[in-house]
C-alpha cells in the first residue's frame, strides 16, 4: 500500500451476515475491497458480492443533487437543498394541516443505518404524530419477528454463529444459504469437515445448491412446512424426545399443542407434503437424538400468508426438547438485509416503537414519548408496506416518502404498486442511485450518501453491532440520510409551529446513536455499556451489552427464563393452511421466487458490476424438462408466465432443480433491467394476519410459448477499460426506460475488466426502423465507421463497429444465433478477421470453429463450467479442481456447485 492509499474498517452492505469489510481508497476514491480478518462475523472471508463491492462504488449512476418537478407533465430539474427540502415541508405541511398526520407516510429500508432508521422513526411518530412510517423489512423479516414473541417474548434471535461450531444436527428451513448467506455456509461447511457425524436437512421445495450438500433433503409442496414440522413433532413425541421436565418448568401451551398434533402423523403430513413418510420420520428422529440441534430459515418460510405460524411451529420442535439456551442448539432466523436488525431495535415499523416497546402498552409509549419530551406519541399502528401502497392508491394517503428502497420492483403484484405512485399527489425517493424503478415516479430526488461514505452502526442476523466509518467523503451534493432526515423535520417542524430544534437537536451522528442507546436501558436489547468509543476499542459486539459488562452476550435464554410476562415460553397452535393461491386447471403450475447467487435485490449496484452477470446473464424462469416437454417447449425458448393478475416473458431453463409442477423465477430482475415487472408481476399482495408480510414466495402460474419471432441482439463496449465501465453504465441508463417497448427485452452486461451491455429482444411483429435507430444512437451504433450488410429477402441485418481492431459493438435483427460467439469476440477481445468475414456472409449463424468459454462458474478466479466439466470427466475430484483450475479457492461460493457437478457426475457413471 503506497503513502496516497489508506485503509477504512466498514462492513459490507449486502446481506444480514454482517461481513467486516477493509475498504482501500486514496480518499477521494474507492480502489479495493478485502475482508477483514478480525471481524467475528466472517474472519475475512467474502463472498462474491462482498469482494467485488469496489467495483460498484462508481459515481456514474448516482444521484449527485436533488431535482424537483413541480407537476406532473413535467420533467425533474436540478434545484438546491434549501429549495427541495422547503418544497418537501410545505408539501407534507399542506397535505397534514388539511387531511391530518395519518395522510401522509414514509417507506424505509433495512439498508440504512440504525441512526438513520432511528431519525425517521422519530420523525414519523414523535413530530407528525403518525405511526404511518413502514420498511422493506415488513417483506423479509417480520414474521421471524412475530413468530419469536408469540413464543420466546421477544424479537430476539437465541444463537450465533459460533453455535454452528457445536451443533450435531441442523435443519436449514425455506433458505439456500450457498447462494444468500455464502459466509454463514462456509461455516457451516467447516464444521461438516470438523465433524462428519453433524447431520443437515434442507427442508425446500427446489434441489438448491444448499438441498443438494444436505444429508437429507425434503421438497416439500410450497406452503406444507407447517404439516411437516407438525409430523416431526409428533415422532419427537411418539417416540420419546421430548424433554418433559423442560416444558412443564419453563413453557406453557403444550397440552394444546399436542392434541394438535396427535393425528397428524407422518403419513398424513407426507400426503399433504408430497413427501416420503419415511423421510420425516428419519428427519423428527436425527433431530431429537442429537445432543444439540439448530434450525435456521429465511423467506421461504417468512414470505407466507401464514409465515409466523411457520416459523413458531419450527420453534416448538426446539422447546418440545430442550433445545435452545445451550451451545449449538436454538432456532436461528437469517436476516435478509444487512440492517434490519438495527431497524427494528429503534422501533423503525409502523407497530413497534423504539427499544422493542409495543405499541399497545400505555407505558411503553409513556416511556418513548418521556425520552423524546412530548406528551405522548400516537397508539393505533400505523399503516404496514402493503396497507401503505394500498392506502396510496385509494387516496387515503396523500405523500410518501421512500428511502433506500425500491418498492416499483419489490412489492408484490406490481400493477398495484405503479397505480399507486401514479396515483400518489406527492412522491419524494431519497436515494444514492437516480435510475431506480422508483426513482421514476419522484417528485422529489434526494441524492444520499452510500456504502463507503456513511457513518453509524449496523446489527446482523446474530446481534452483533458494528460501527462502520466513512473512507470518502459524499459524492457530489449527496448527504447522509439522517442529515437529510433531520434537516427536512426542521423545515416541517417550522411550518407546523412545533419546536422541532429541540426535537432534532443532533449535529452528529454519535448524537443520534447516543439517545438510541439510552433508549434501550432495562430492555431486552439494552446496550447501556455501548459507544462508539467501546466499539471501536472492543471491535462489534452482540446485544444486550449493558452498562457495566465487559463483553456481549454470544447465547440468550441460557438461564431458561424467556422474555415473557412469567417467563415461560409458549407452544402456539398453527394455522393448517398451505398457499394463499391454489393451482388449478387454469393456473396448474407453483412459482417459487428467490435469489440468485451473484445479485443482490433490486441490482442497483451489483447490476453495476459486469462479472457478477457471468453465473446466470439472462433473467429466466427454472422449469423441470418434462413440464417444458408437456407444453411442447425446450430448453431456451421464449415463454409467457402468466398468474391471476399479470403476465411476463422469460427465456425457459430446464433445471433438476424444480420438481415437476414448479417453476423458479429470481426476484432480481425487474423493468431496469427487462420489458416487464419480473417476479412480483405475478405475486400477491396476501399478508399473514399477525405480521403483515406478504406471501411473496409463491404464486399459481400458467406457462405457454412466446411467439416472438422478431429478434434483435445489441452489444456495445469500448477499447478504453474505463471508458468501458462508464460509458456501459450510462448506455444502460438511457436504454432502460425502451425496453418496454418489445414483447420481450432483457438488458445485463458480460466482460470483467472491460464490461460489454448486452441487450437481447424478441418482437410479435417487426422491429419499426426508428426504433432501431434509436436504440443505435444511444448506442454510438449510428457512426459512420459502423460495417453493415443487409440480407432483405430474410429480413437479416448485422450492423458491426470495429475500432483499432476491436469488436466494440454491433446490432443484429433477425437472428441472433451467433450471440455466444459474437460476446466472446467482444469481451475477450478477439481478433477480428473470422468476424469480418462472418459480418457480410448470408448466414447469421457463427463459424462452426466458433467456440464460446460458456457460464462461469468460479467469478473470482474466472473458471468456466466448460474446463470444469472436462477436467470431471478427466477424474477430477474437488481437491483436484481446486488444486489445478483453483475454482473455488477464494471465496467458495461456488464449492456447493462444484460438489453438485461431481455428483451429477458419478450418477452418470
């Protein structure tokens, strides 16, 4: 590291692991990212999101200043801060003086920090008096919230990671931690190694790269969880693993329970499972027999009409037992995003108030209203995401304010969401991207500082808060979002004749953490002994922390006294319903949505990043080959998924991973990045009655042929790498809002160090000219050096710019076979001869010499699946791939994939 290079502690701003991260910069620029190797969350170790965070900390999308629009029909415009924020207050000022406080709301995210969450919170319900202040978090972690204080009292995850360490046996429920927690996998991996007698069941409908490491894998039926932890509970009875000394001392609810479950035996459960009886005996009984047993789950038990009920029923299994309070044993919830943790520990949803107070306790909002120094604080729940948007659309509320998410991509049934926002009087998007699909139907652009420029803390799924520092400073005119969280209160504050000064009197951000933390004292999660000063000196700490401790606390309930009024736990009797939507003859087929394992949420940055594309570069939809082969479809053909309130097309991909009768799409892709809304065209606003998280995991599809014979391929680069990395970004920017345009129309990028757009379209009739010529203007596709040749008898163009010998772009129609070849000349920088004599030849197809690297597989190292295959089929074994391709020697996220492939292998064999 040179003098001019420095190094700041920060952490990684994806996931709820929580990975420390070491960010290289010269203080005015980002230059590397690495783990670091004191952080008790990952010890270094990146995923491959984490270790390419560099490379999307770039400010070509930015949002750089605010902009304003004064109405509708007419574009934003850049104003100053004074101008915005006074806009903004007069706005909210008029809607509240003539239709109340409740008429107005703010949309939040599990991204911001905990200071920012806690300013916002406050803003909401202490100086409007509305408790109309929801989060994205309500979509991912609210029924894991619900579910531990319907039973353990609090919203409280028992275990750490380092119970991973010392667990015999553990049951990993609707979640593929290999591709959405890959640290927390690699873990899980050392400790197989460490003991080869620890057994793991995967409980998923799809053969995740997570399903296919498991000991025994149960694909259940979407929605059955439930009635089979039901079934594993009654073996756990039947055959006499139940600590019955533990639930008569420390639980109640149990005899309830168990009449419940008295006739729900495992053929029962199998029937309604579509599972093997067998396999839920052998399931009930490794768990019930193991010294220590864990459980971990993500969305696809939290994303259900019923997720609480999902999740206190995979609890129950842990108390029927024992098994929690002790080392290696409890039920662990793996939060989604890196901060939503830290969101709800100030209370940041519209049912909660600061430190875990509920709102319906009288004392509780005494308590909060005598910290902030008012007289009382608002007690009916406010508004949660889907009432929200719903409420917005009905007219019922009038403003909203959305920060650090993107709900014009990530509610459920998205035709909703957009009436909404258009239907809204006054919409402002506080952001550090401008292009978000959101961010199209602001009033109001406020630029936010992001990761690598904020300071405050952060709490991951084990909580372990960490404070994270700032390596640059703002870019642009961009400020901090309790800055501009605080400065907007005081402009409203004014306006409303409140003493809103004294209300936000915070010129730091230390201030802020300062009141959240007296906010905590004699809670559940009090961090009285916390500050930045300590954590700075003793590195993250895990709640509660309070005044006078030495250290956090890794394990809670070790002393068997749960967070409860009598401080037992309890036994909660399910619900027995499986999907809110049914299949039928119509709708014959299950959507499951998810992740994928280099992209995170919506992409508005790792959709930055060109490598990150080389896993999965096209959104697709997962299908068994036998549902393909019934509707008389292959793999790779165009196809129209279609639910009971929209339809999109994606490109079919045959997977073993789906059972026959499901169908996968990941939730990543949405209209920045295709011609349609993806996933959440098709999901339904449903909302599980106690947490109000919608059921975003599963829908009821039916699938048929695209017929789109109209195509077009577009692929642009430069010759210059970084001219590359901005010129593509910016290309993609302005290409985003046409892809709507066409029947079907996918925009990613291909390339590492030179990135190339990519944009693939299929059309029902032919591609109007002007159209193209547009796409080929935004492009630089409509310079006088580009190569043509047309074939007008079968409708072929090829449209070619070669600069210094380089393929930089070209555009076909008509055919696109030659894609895989045509990307590979461009990003591996081939030289073009072959291509010249291909560009004016009557064929489209490629040379037959023509060979393609195919999918990466290992992104860090740049291994192809290709030289994986033939190096499986030479005899190589893992230890052999690693030692002479090195897949997966960095990061090993894709280690589960190569074991798959060995697999596949040997059964071949």
């Amino acid at each position: 590291m040179t003098q001019s290079q420095h190094e700041t502690r920060s952490t990684c701003c994806y996931c709820g692991v929580g990975c420390g991260v070491i960010i290289e910069h010269d203080g005015s620029r980002i230059t590397g990212v690495k783990g670091d190797p004191d952080h008790p969350a990952n010890f270094g170790r990146l995923c491959t999101k984490g270790a390419t965070l560099h490379l999307s900390a770039r400010p070509d999308t930015r949002a750089l200043h605010p902009e304003l629009r004064t109405a509708r029909d007419l574009p934003r415009s850049r104003t100053s801060w004074d101008t915005a924020l006074a806009h903004a207050a007069d706005r909210f000022a008029a809607i509240i003086d003539e239709h109340g406080p409740d008429a107005v709301a703010f949309y939040i995210s599990g991204q911001l920090l905990t200071e920012d969450y806690y300013v916002f919170n406050k803003l909401a319900k202490g100086l409007i008096g509305t408790n109309n202040v929801d989060t994205n978090s309500r979509l991912c972690m609210s029924s894991a919230v619900s579910a531990y204080k319907q039973t353990l009292g609090a919203d409280a995850p028992p275990c750490s990671y380092e119970d991973i360490d010392h667990t015999d046996c553990l049951l990993i429920a609707g979640g593929n931690p290999a591709y959405a927690h890959p640290i927390v996998y690699r873990r899980i991996e050392d400790a197989r190694r460490a003991n080869p007698a620890m057994k793991m069941i995967v409980v998923d409908p799809r053969r995740t790269d997570t399903a296919s490491d498991a000991d025994l894998h149960l694909p259940l039926l979407p929605g059955t969880d439930i009635w089979l932890y039901n079934a594993m509970l009654h073996v756990l009875l039947w055959e006499g693993h139940a600590d019955d000394v533990f639930i008569a001392a420390h639980t109640e609810g149990f005899a309830e329970l168990r009449k419940h479950v008295r006739d729900i035996t495992p053929a029962v459960a199998a029937e309604v499972c579509g599972l093997r009886a067998e396999d839920i005996v052998t399931a009930a009984k490794w768990f019930g027999e193991s010294k220590a047993a864990m459980s971990m789950w993500c969305q696809g038990l939290n994303q259900s009409h019923h997720g609480t009920h999902n999740g206190t029923a995979l609890i129950a299994l842990h108390l029927a037992t024992g098994q929690i309070g002790q080392p290696g044993a409890g039920p662990f919830s793996l939060t989604g995003q890196p901060n939503a943790m830290g969101g709800r520990e100030v209370g940041g949803m519209a049912n909660l108030l600061s430190a875990h107070r509920d709102m319906a306790n009288a004392e509780h909002r005494a308590e909060v209203a005598a910290l902030w120094g008012l007289p009382d604080v608002p007690s009916q729940p406010g508004l949660t995401a889907v009432e929200l948007f719903d409420a917005v659309r009905d007219g019922k509320v009038k403003a909203v304010w959305i920060a650090c998410t993107n709900p014009a991509h990530s509610m459920p049934d998205q035709a909703r969401i957009i009436e909404a926002l258009q239907a809204a009087e006054f919409v402002v998007v506080q952001d550090a991207y401008r292009g978000t699909e959101s961010a199209a139907f602001a009033d109001l652009l406020l630029p936010a500082t992001t990761w690598g420029e904020k300071e405050g803390t952060v709490t991951n799924s084990e909580r372990r808060i960490t404070h994270v520092s700032a390596a640059l400073p703002a870019a642009g005119e961009a400020r901090a979002d309790w800055v501009i969280a605080r400065d907007f209160a005081r402009a409203l504050g004014a306006r409303l004749g409140r003493d809103a000064d004294a209300l936000f009197p915070y010129e730091t951000v230390e201030q802020v953490f300062a009141e959240h933390v007296e906010s905590t004292r004699g809670r559940d999660l009090d961090i009285t002994g916390l500050s930045y000063a300590v954590l700075d000196r003793l590195g993250p700490q895990q709640w509660p922390f309070p005044a006078g401790a030495e250290g956090g606390t890794a394990t809670l309930y070790t002393d068997r006294r749960f967070a409860t009024a009598n401080g037992k736990a309890r036994f909660v009797v399910p619900s027995a319903a499986t999907t809110a939507e049914k299949i039928d003859a119509r709708y014959p087929l299950h959507l499951n949505t998810g992740r994928l394992r280099d992209q995170w949420h919506c992409m508005s940055r790792t959709g930055q990043v060109a490598r990150l594309y080389s896993h999965v570069d096209e959104p697709r939809v997962e299908v068994h080959a036998d549902d393909l082969a019934r509707r008389g479809l292959k793999d790779g053909d165009l196809v129209r998924i279609k639910s009971r309130r929209g339809e999109i097309v994606l490109r079919a991909h045959a997977s073993n991973a789906q059972r026959p009768g499901s169908t996968f799409v990941a939730m990543h892709w949405g209209r920045n990045a295709l011609s349609n809304s993806g996933a959440n065209a098709l999901t339904a606003g449903r909302v599980d009655p106690y947490s109000k998280q919608p059921e975003l995991k599963h829908a009821a599809v039916q699938m048929s042929r695209a017929d789109l014979p109209f195509q077009a391929l577009l692929l642009r680069t430069e010759t210059s790498d970084d001219a590359a990395q901005q010129l593509t970004l910016t290309r993609m920017e302005a290409l985003a809002p046409l892809l709507a345009r066409f029947a079907y129309a996918s925009l990613s990028m291909a390339g590492r160090d030179r990135p190339a757009l990519v944009l693939r379209i299929a059309h029902d009739q032919p591609i109007p000219e002007d159209w193209l010529a547009e796409l080929d203007r935004l492009c630089g596709l409509d310079h006088p050096a580009c190569l043509a040749y047309r074939d007008a008898r079968r409708d072929i163009t090829k449209r070619a710019l070669i600069e210094d010998g380089l393929l930089t772009g070209i555009r076909l129609t008509g055919e696109t076979a030659a894609a895989a070849w045509l990307r590979e000349v461009m990003v591996e920088r081939q030289p073009t001869a072959e291509l010249r004599r291909w560009l004016f030849a009557p064929l489209a197809t490629p040379p037959v010499a023509a060979k393609s690297r195919g999918r990466i597989v290992c992104n860090c190292l740049d291994v192809a699946e290709p030289d994986i295959v033939e190096a499986i089929a030479g005899g190589a074994d893992l230890d052999t791939l690693q030692a002479t391709l090195r897949c997966g020697t960095s990061c090993g996220s894709c280690v589960p994939e190569l074991k798959r492939m060995l697999d596949a292998r040997r059964q071949a064999a």
